[in-house]
C-alpha cells in the first residue's frame, strides 16, 4: 500500500528551542526538505541550486533556522504520520516593533511520500491556532511562487491573495514567475 492509501491523521508536535532539535529531528527536517527540493517544491533555500542541477545541501539553511527558535519569536510546527516526519512548516514574529503582532509563515512542506494525503492541508488548519494561542498573533503573512497552483491552496486555507510583485523569481532564462502576497487575519 502507498502512503496515499495508508495515511492517517497527523500528529503534531512543535520545536520551540534550539535545544529542542534532536540530531534525529534535524535529520529528518532535512530528509524533507531535501526530497521536496528534488522533487521540484518551491522551499529552495538561499545558496542551493535549483534542481536539477544537484542534490541540494540545506543544512546551512536549517541550521540557521534552528539557531533561531524560541517560544515567543520562531517555531517549527512538525506533522507525523505513523511515526514519520510527514511535513513541516516555520512561523516566525515580526521582529520590528510595528509589526510584532505579525507572523511570517515560510517552508511548508509534505514529504513527498505523503504529498495528496491531506497533510499540508493540517499543518495550515492547525498553524493558526498556534499562532494565536500561543504565540499572542494576529496577523500572518507568507509569499508563494506563481505557477504552481500554490496561491489556490492557500485561498482554500482561508489566506487572501493581497498581491502580486511580477516577475520577481527567476528560475531559469526566461521563466520568471510572480511572487504571490497573501495574508490571513486571525
């Protein structure tokens, strides 16, 4: 049987300290992260290069990220399935004054042996009570690539497309794609 056809509802759990990711945790981030890169998702981070040009090293990427978790600023917001890492996303605060009552939600992920399962779709159900409840938000933000159908998940989640910057990502000689805005209130 195929994850697609097994899978069930995901437990979640959350990384809200540095001391919190585990070598196991880190490998499994970056199991993820690395399989959905490959497999064409639109989470590359800075200084890896688009597939399929090699196997991208995140590590740098995820070790800045963990660096900077903590319960009231950053957290990993993980989804397991049968005691697999099946997808993660990040939510992080506004750090400028003006802004701290704003999240910035970036690297929604499905491992790709869950992807069609219903998991991104969780994580983005169970993300706003988080940044709610507990981290004291009322606003979050996140950008996505054009071209992907990203912006239509995202709309059935309840996020709001508030615009668009035109050609911003290059992925190759002349295919640029629009970088979608959007925003949910909560």
């Amino acid at each position: 049987m195929t994850a697609h056809e097994t899978a069930r509802a995901p437990a979640f759990a959350q990384i809200a300290r540095t001391q919190d990711a585990t070598p196991a945790v880190r490998r499994d981030l970056r199991d993820c992260w690395t399989a959905v890169i490959e497999a064409g998702g639109a989470v590359v981070p800075m200084g890896c290069p688009l597939p399929p040009e090699s196997s991208p090293n995140v590590e740098p990427a995820l070790d800045e990220i963990i660096r900077g978790l903590s319960p009231q600023r950053s957290r990993i917001l993980l989804a397991g399935v049968d005691g697999a890492l099946a997808g993660w996303v990040l939510l992080r605060r506004e750090p400028h004054p003006l802004g701290v009552h704003c999240g910035t939600v970036n690297h929604l992920q499905t491992h790709v042996r869950f992807r069609g399962t219903g998991v991104g779709a969780a994580l983005m159900r169970r993300l706003p009570e988080i940044a709610r409840g507990e981290m004291g938000l009322e606003r979050l933000r996140l950008t996505a690539r054009a071209g992907l159908g990203l912006e239509d998940f995202y709309r059935r989640a309840g996020w709001t497309e508030i615009g668009r910057w035109p050609g911003a990502l290059r992925l190759a000689p002349g295919d640029d794609r629009d970088e979608i805005l959007m925003s949910l209130t909560l």
